[in-house]
C-alpha cells in the first residue's frame, strides 16, 4: 500500500499561493530535517520556479547532524538556494532567518523596497513554533488588510521585512513511495491514512540498515542477532521485550507497531535520518520509472479499447 493524503482545500490552498507568489522576492520552506526531500513540495517547486528559496531544515535536534550537513550541502549546490538547519530550541532564530533571505535577495531592502517572504511547510513540521518564536512584537491577523487572503498572516520581522504565512498546501499525489513511508512515520499523515504495522515495519527495515546499534540500544536487544534479521522479527522481539503481548503469547504487533512509531517521533530511538541524498536520487529515479511504465500501459489499454470499437 502506498501513502496517501487526504489534502482538503487544496485547490484554494493552491489559488492562494500562487497569487501571493507574484510578490514574493524570496520563499522559505520549511522541511523535517529527518525527511528532507519527503517533506519537500515538489508542487511549490514547480510554482515558485525561479525564485530564490531557503531551506530550512527543522527539527534538526531530532536528526542525524551528519546527515543533515549532507542535505545541507546538496541544497547550497542549487541555484539560487540557501539551506540553513534549525530547531525549536534555537533562542533567536529571526537574525539567521532574515540575514540569509536578504543575501538570496540583495536588490531588496529599505522601506521603499520591502523584502517580502512566503513561508511554507507541511502540516507539523514546526512552523507555527518557528513563527511564535520569531514574531512577540506584531503577528498581522489579516482579512482586513488588503492584498492579503484570509486566513493569511503577515509577520513584520524588521521594517523592511514582511514575512507571509498562508495556511498548509499538500499536493496531490506522494510520488515517491518510500517518501511516502516517511512522511507516515515521522506523523505527518492522518492516522487513518496509514496501516501502522506496514509503516513501523518500513521504518524498521531503514534503520537495521542504518541505525541497528541505536535500535538495539533503545530495545535492550543484542545488536548482533538484529544483523540480517527481517524487520518483522525485530518488530516481534521489540513487542516482547516490551510486553506487547496478546494471550496465548502471541506478539501483538499493532501495539509494537505504536511503540516504534511514538518512540521515533519522539526521538528516543536516537537522532535518525530516514534517507539521504543519493537514496532520495534512487528511489525518485525508480517512481519516475514506475510512473511512467503505468501511462504506457494506460495508453495501451486506451489504444485497444479504441481499435475494438472501430472494429465493430
Ligand atoms: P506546524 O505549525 O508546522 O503544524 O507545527 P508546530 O509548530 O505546531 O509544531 C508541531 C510539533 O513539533 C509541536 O509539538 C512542536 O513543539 C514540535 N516542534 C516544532 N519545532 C521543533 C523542533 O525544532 N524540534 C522538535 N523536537 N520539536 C519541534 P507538540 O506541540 O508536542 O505537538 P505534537 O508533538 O503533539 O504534535
């Protein structure tokens, strides 16, 4: 089963981005620094071509910090992009926020100029946190504030600062599959849109590759019979040393499934990356293939069933 969004709104979330977009010098996205590209909108890529753009890698206490300098290196080697990592933890973060967009967008500045900022990012990824932090002095509830949307915020950082909040955009369709398994596993999809024990196992399979030792540690297992184990078995060894277990001794795999799950988000199981640049690369490559063997069998089958009704 792959992963799937129910995003409600989406075309208005959508209208609303793209009109704001025409003035906006530079957007910020915000990313869950344990699922960079995951956690990507590869929609509001395509909207804001051109544009210079952070990245902001959040959450980056919850990370592997040697994997997020990779990330953070693969971004800088765009064009026109910026990526700095951060976390809720950071006291002032706004002097770092704002020097990086007014160096990605040097011609604006000064009261005449204002630089203005769009800031986006999947639901609980921290932005609201990130916004409080930044913004004790003047948070613009807007709707009565022309040019700007309802439900759209202005935040004014500096006087020729303008920092604009507009509410989440998902977008369509999780291309990627194993993305897919990361944005369920960190708790960015509904609970309803996921099977836990397909996610947790996914999760589980990830980190024997990368993080057996943290897995062991975290479970008291021993970290050499995890070594070529399936991730069901690590699954059914996690359930028992935990007491997830149903009568008659069987593991009781939704309650281990929760247990992985809820300790990974929470960030007991260690500091943890769940893909890296050169992965993402591979697993992108393969769903473009995918997709694209589907259409052709689509088009196949449309080709046929368009020669047998001329046929009769
Ligand atoms: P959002 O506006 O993007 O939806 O996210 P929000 O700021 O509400 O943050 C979502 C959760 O993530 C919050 O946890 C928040 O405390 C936590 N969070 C935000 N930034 C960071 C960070 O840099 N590091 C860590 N470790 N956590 C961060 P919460 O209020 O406990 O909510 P929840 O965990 O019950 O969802």
């Amino acid at each position: 089963m792959a992963i799937q969004w129910f995003p409600g709104h989406m075309n208005k979330a959508r209208k609303d981005v793209s009109e704001r977009l025409k003035d906006i010098d530079v957007v910020i996205e915000m990313l869950d620094a344990r699922l960079p590209a995951s956690s990507a909108n590869p929609m509001l890529a395509r909207m804001a071509k051109g544009k210079p753009r952070l990245m902001l890698l959040n959450k980056q206490d919850l990370a592997d910090p040697a994997v997020t300098e990779q990330w953070l290196a693969w971004y800088r080697a765009k064009k026109q992009t910026e990526a700095l990592g951060m976390d809720a933890g950071e006291r002032a973060p706004a002097q770092r926020l704002i020097a990086a967009c007014r160096a990605l967008a040097p011609n604006r500045g000064g009261l005449e100029k204002p630089l203005r900022v769009l800031i986006c990012g999947i639901p609980n990824v921290g932005k609201s946190t990130l916004i409080n932090s930044m913004s004790s002095r003047k948070i613009a509830k807007t709707g009565n504030m022309p040019g700007v949307t309802k439900n759209e915020q202005r935040i004014i950082l500096a006087d020729d600062f303008e920092l604009y909040d507009t509410p989440g955009m998902l977008w369509p369709k999780i291309e990627v599959e194993e993305g897919g398994y990361n944005l369920a596993a960190s708790g960015a999809v509904g609970r309803n849109a996921m099977d836990e024990e397909e996610v947790a196992l996914e999760l589980l399979k990830y980190l024997l590759v990368h993080y057996r030792a943290e897995l062991a540690a975290r479970y008291k297992l021993d970290e050499e019979e995890l070594d070529g184990a399936q991730d069901w078995q690590a699954l059914e060894r996690i359930g028992k040393r935990r007491g997830a277990v149903l009568s008659g001794g069987r593991i009781n795999m939704q309650k281990a499934a929760e247990i992985v799950l809820t300790d990974f988000r929470d960030g007991q199981t260690g500091r943890i990356t769940l893909e890296r640049p050169e992965e993402w690369a591979k697993w992108e490559k393969r769903a473009k293939e995918i997709a694209a063997q589907r259409a052709a069998e689509r088009e196949a089958r449309e080709q046929e069933k368009a020669s047998r009704k001329g046929s009769r």
